[in-house]
C-alpha cells in the first residue's frame, strides 16, 4: 500500500493543475446539483415496522388529522381576569378562527371542547392539528400560525405557541460554534510556525466539507436526512478533514527540513503519513457504516453520511494536498534556525539526545517519565476511567422534546406553560387506535368499552371521548398520562397498555394499538438501547481485528481495545453526569437536565472508535517503527513517543476544540453528541493513547511485537508504517519510473 500512495502522492504532485482542476469541478457539481434539485431535511425518528408506526399508518387512512403533526397554542389571562370572561373569550375565538384559516390546518380544537380550561380559569389550550407530519410542512406554516395570536394579545393575553409540530431545527453555525476553526488555526500556527502552513489543512478541510455537505443537500431531495446527519457530518468533516492533512504535511515539512526535493518529499509523505491517514479514515468509514446494522433508517443514513464525508477527507489528504504541495514547492521548507527545523534535525539524529546536545522534546520526556513506572501509571490511569465511568450506570435514554429547547423559545415556553398549568402529561398524550370488530354502533360502543377500560389503568390522568369512523369500525382515543413524555412512568403507561392488549380485545371485542409521538420516541429509544450490545460487539471486533492487521501484534489490539471501551465509558459518565445530574449544567448552557439522547451511546462509540485509531495507528507505528530498526523495546516506546507525540497532540486539540465549540449550540441533540465526542477525545488521546498505551507497551517488552508464526504468515503485510520506502534510493526508483512510462502513454 504504501508504495502504491507514494506513486499516488508523486503523480498528484506532478499534476498539481489536473487534480485542482478536478476537485474544483466535484465542487462545482456538487453546488449545481443542490441548485438544482433543493434540498429537504426530515427530522422525524421513526422505526418502519414497529407496533407504534403502523398504528400510526394505519390511523391516517381514517384520522389524517389524529395522525399529522399537532401544534398548542396557550391562553393566559392577566391576574384578575379569566380566559373565560366575555373579552378573552371573544379574543380566543378571533384567534381560533384565524387558525383554522391558516396554511395547512386540517382541525383546531378549541378549549372548551377539549376540557382543557384550569380550575382558576386562567388559562386554557387549544389544540391545532395538521394532516402532515412535521417534516412535510411548508416553510412558513408555523409563522403564519403565531401571527393568529394578535387578537387574543391585544385583549391582553398572554399567548404561546409551541406542540409537537415545534422541533429541532437545522444547525446554523454561529460566531462561537466558528469559533473552533479559529482555535484549530491557531494550533496549526503553533505546530508548524508559518501561517502557509498552517492554511493549507484548513484550505483542504473546507473543500472536503463544502463538496460533502452540498451533495449530502442535494441527495435529502430524495433521501430523508435529518438535520443532525448534517451536523454529524460537519462537526466530523472539519475534525478529520484538518487532522489528516495535519499528519501529512507534518511528515512533509520534516522531510523538507532535511533537504529532500519537494516532490520526493510529497511521494513520501503520503506513502507513510497518508497510508496511517487511509486506515484511520477506513476504520472511521467501518465504524460509521456499522451504523446500518442497528436496522434503523434515520440512524443508517446518519451513518452514511457521515462515512461519506470522512472519505472525500481521506481522499483530499492524499491527492489535493499533494497537489498544493507542488504549488508551495520550497516555501513550506521550515527556515533554517527555525523550531521546526530544530525539531527535525534532533529527529534526524541517530545517535538519540544524547549525541543531539538538545533538550528532549516535550513527548520523549513524557514517555519517560511514563515508562519508568508503568504499572503505577497503569493502575492510576485504569482507576481514574473507572471513576469517570460510574455515572454511566444511571444513563438512560429518549428521545428530546420541547422541554429541552432553548429557553426563551416560544416551544419551550409553551411547554412549561401547559406543564405548569396542566401537568407534563398534556405535552405528550398518547394515542390509543381500537379496531373493532363491529361496524356501526355496536362498533362505536365497543371504542366506548375501551375508552372506559383504559380509564382504569395507573397514571392516567384523563381519557378523552373516541372519535369514530363508522365505515371502518375504527376510533382514535386520547391518553393523558400523569407523566411527561420522557418520564419513566409514561413508558411503563405505554407497557401496560400493550401488556393488556389482548385482556381489552376479549372483554370488548376491538383490538388496540398504542401510537402518537409519544410512543413512537419509546419504541425508537428501546430499538437503539437493544441494538447497544451488539453494535458494540461488533466494534470491539473490528478493533481486534483492523489492529491486528496493522501492527501484526496480538498484545496492541486487545490493549487497545480495552483503551477504547475504557474512553467509551468515561465519555457515558460525563454525559450522565453534566445531561442528567446537571452538574455544570449552567455553565454548558443545558436548557433542561433528563434521559440523553437515544442515539448518542451509538453514535459515540461509532465516532470515537474511529477517532481512537487515529490515534493509536499514528502513535504506536512510530514506536513500531522504531522496534523494525533495531531499537530496544522500551527505547522504541520512548522514541516512537516522542516522534509522534507533537503531532497527535496538535491534532486531538483541533478535534477537541472543534467539537467544544459545537456544545454552544443549542440544539438537544448537536450539543451532547458535541460534548461526549469532545471529552472522549481528551480522554482518548491524552489518557489512553499517550499515557496508557506506553505504559503498557513498557511493562510487555519484546513481547509487546509478538505474533505466532503461522499467523504472520497467513496475515498480509499492509506495511501502514511505509517501510519498504525505507530502502536505499536507487531501490525506489523503480516506481517513480513506472508511473512516468504510465503517465506518457
């Protein structure tokens, strides 16, 4: 492989105009594409199949209006007034009569027909039904409905607007989620020491991204992507999209220092560098694919999209940035004097430090210091992830609501309005479909036995009357339950209600069915906590096996492993800990503590597993490499370090601090998805992979290297490290000669 890129990483550079050209034609395309065909994004969680979807199917054939989307509007009369008196009544009439006059409205049901009027009488709910559901409405719809408000705010009420038709909206970059592009510019300044340089993984990162993100636009035209798809793919284009051309031109401006010809330089960079670079990103592309084993379609498409973006970052690192290698030429050599020149000389020295007559670098000193008491360091490190990992035990999981919407919003001011008011259960009823077996009135008494059955049941608050289709003999029921929709006494409602199912059938003859946004969140949560397990088990076994590969070594890949289940575990716990117990909660702007985000433990340890490997192909190929030469076994520990150890450094900050800048974002789901793969990948880099993993590998020895001989035989050599670009030049000027034939013909 690494020969391969290296002819890949010299023909880019030699075809510099060829491959810009290109690359800017696949933006181009890209942008035409989504011109052209729009875009439109879904954010609803569904589960085709499961109990709750096809009730709600089947409910729209009968009740369009019962199975769209439903907004709330929210009455409040000033103190001394009620919403029943002769003014606010007649203002909630006006108000109610411009709302069903408003786009899209199929049904409004004013208070008091619902019965939903306070004790005090001071406020009261309407509810406005739509036949769609939240994605399928027109921009615009939601605004006109609040502009119906000004009759009834012109009495003097006040007035909200907010329900289940309010959701999460799409990512909108902000000054302070930027922010982190600024902070990774100036690590990139630090590490490299010129603003040429450092622009240059920027300059790549963003092509990745706008090409990724326009075609993934272009493709919801026909695909049903959610919002949060494409903040995945943002917040992980950026991240790997700079990291990777980071490895790259690193190895590149080293070799320039030691005054290797710009072009030679680029062909090796990227058949070293670049091969870690294709692994990394294929193990990142598997875990993210691996996403479309849970069987869910919202998660595989964010899966896919996600892989899809990481990929076109591989491939820039290692065609486009060799190509604007060639147009740099000499100016990325590091001056002479310079640090980085400095740095590179002190690499280049064979003799090790001593000979140098230079300090160590920061890295070497550290894997020394790690390595001279490794097992202290193992179980220090071991006990501090464990610690971090106990919150993880308390983690629970739903899907989020408008009461985790930013405060100030006039969902979440709905939302604590009705709470207050009502009870949380009127922000999320539930939707019982009884099939009768009779048409008719035999049919509508039989939805009426079923009514009264579920009236019986624990934790309900109210049962509203059926509304009945006579033709098909089936009735739509509403259930108020005591808790909100995220509460746990809500799923156990939803639970009994199915457990009694077949009871409520033989005593009155309908079949009956639980659905409405409420259940469907459970069944979709209790879908991905099933799906945990095995997702894991098959990510722990591609890390087995990928490292395996890699580093020929059966001691790297379990350590690794139990590294990244280590990261995982402490990245739960935090989340717990900061979602659900609220501490510094304030502080990271958490609009409201409760259950995490269903599919966040999924798409963490998805993410985070490929970030881990980045880190540890990058990491221990240099102490590989080092073991290949020659070296003692802790020597190569400690120099291996020290090589890679800048540079990983460099890289888990920009990554840290471009998902940092995503937790200001508002949005329920961006913003713990942002922090778990933030603080996972402070963990990861900085406890596990620089700090344990050399602890381990010095306590392990030469043992550390080893494979049984008939399995090194069987496994292929992928030669990630690029050592077979080791040789002597005149061995490797072969390829460059082939690929010259092959170019002239």
């Amino acid at each position: 492989m690494a020969t391969w890129l290296y002819r890949l990483g010299i023909g880019a550079h030699r075809r510099r105009r060829l491959v810009l050209a290109a690359w800017l034609a696949v933006l181009a395309a890209a942008v035409a594409c989504l011109a052209v065909l729009g875009g439109r994004l879904d954010n609803e969680f569904t589960i085709p199949g499961s109990e709750s979807q096809r009730a709600q199917d089947t409910m729209a054939e009968d009740f369009p209006a019962a199975a769209g989307t439903s907004a709330q509007i929210v009455f409040t009369a000033p103190e001394g007034r009620t919403v029943t008196d002769q003014r606010s009544a007649a203002a909630i009439q006006r108000t109610l009569a411009a709302a069903q006059d408003a786009p899209e409205v199929a049904a409004v049901i004013p208070p008091d027909k619902a019965g939903t009027v306070t004790e005090d009488g001071r406020t009261a709910l309407a509810q406005v039904n739509y036949d769609v559901d939240r994605a399928a409405l027109d921009d615009g719809t939601l605004d006109a409905l609040e502009d119906t408000t000004a009759a009834a705010e012109e009495a003097g009420l006040e007035v909200s607007v907010g329900g289940q038709a309010y959701g999460n909206g799409v990512l909108t970059p902000t000054v302070l989620e930027l922010l982190g592009v600024a902070v990774a510019l100036g690590v990139l300044v630090i590490t490299f020491g010129s603003l040429l340089a450092a622009g240059m993984p920027l300059l790549t990162a963003f092509v990745g991204i706008g090409t990724a993100l326009t075609g993934l636009l272009a493709v919801s035209s026909g695909v049903t992507v959610s919002s949060t798809a494409l903040s995945l793919a943002l917040m992980l284009g950026l991240a790997v999209g700079i990291d990777y051309a980071l490895f790259v031109l690193s190895r590149h401006r080293n070799q320039l220092a030691r005054s290797m010809s710009p072009e030679e330089s680029a062909g090796r960079a990227v058949g070293t560098a670049g091969g870690a670079v294709v692994f990394a990103g294929t193990t990142v592309v598997i875990a993210l694919v691996g996403l479309t084993v849970v069987g869910i379609p919202f998660l595989t498409v964010m899966g896919l999209s996600a892989a899809v973006t990481v990929l076109i970052a591989v491939l820039v690192a290692i065609t486009l940035l060799p190509a604007l290698f060639g147009f740099a030429g000499d100016r990325l050599t590091p001056r002479p004097g310079s640090r980085a020149a400095r740095r590179a000389a002190r690499e280049d020295d064979t003799e090790g430090e001593e000979g140098s007559g230079s300090a160590p670098v920061m890295g070497k000193r550290w894997a020394r210091f790690v390595t001279r008491r490794p097992l202290l360091v193992l179980l220090g490190t071991v006990a501090a992830l464990v610690t971090l990992a106990v919150p993880a035990a308390d983690l629970r999981l739903a899907l989020p609501d408008n009461g985790s919407a930013a405060h100030g919003t006039s969902q979440r001011e709905t939302y604590d309005t009705v709470e207050a008011a009502f009870g949380p259960g009127f922000n999320g009823p539930l939707l019982v479909l009884a099939e009768a077996d009779a048409n008719g009135e035999a049919g509508q008494r039989q939805a009426g036995a079923v009514a009264q059955r579920l009236r019986q049941l624990p934790d309900v608050v109210r049962v509203s009357p059926p509304q009945y289709a006579a033709e098909s003999g089936r009735a739509v029921i509403q259930v108020v339950p005591d808790g909100g929709p995220q509460d746990e006494a809500t799923r156990d409602l939803v639970d009994a209600v199915r457990g009694d199912a077949a009871a409520i059938q033989r005593e009155t003859g309908a079949a009956v069915s639980v659905t409405g946004t409420t259940a469907i969140g459970i069944d979709v949560s209790d879908r991905l906590r099933e799906s945990l397990v095995p997702f894991a088990a098959v990510v722990v076994g591609l890390c087995l096996v990928l490292l395996l590969l890699v580093f020929r070594s059966l001691v790297v890949p379990v350590k690794a492993t139990v590294g990244f289940l280590l990261s995982v575990g402490a990245s739960f716990g935090a989340v717990v800990a900061v979602f659900q117990w609220g501490w510094l909660a304030d502080a990271l702007g958490v609009a409201r503590t409760g259950p995490v985000v269903s599919f966040l433990p999924i798409v963490l340890m998805a993410v985070l597993f490929g970030l881990a490997m980045d880190y540890e192909v990058f990491l221990v190929s240099g102490m590989r490499e080092e073991w290949v030469r020659g070296g003692k076994a802790r020597e190569a520990v400690v120099e291996g370090a020290g090589h890679a150890s800048r540079v990983v450094t460099a890289a888990a900050l920009i990554m840290f601090f471009v998902f940092a800048s995503f937790v200001t974002s508002e949005d329920a789901i961006v913003k713990p998805i942002a922090f778990s793969l933030a603080f996972g990948v402070l963990v990861d880099a900085f406890v596990v992979r620089m700090t344990l993993v050399p602890a381990v590998l010095a306590m392990v020895g030469r043992g550390a290297w080893w494979l049984p001989r008939a399995l090194e035989r069987a496994l292929p050599d992928l030669d990630v490290e690029g050592a077979r670009l080791e040789t002597p030049r005149q061995k490797a000027d072969p390829p460059v000669a082939e690929f010259t034939k092959l170019t002239k013909r």
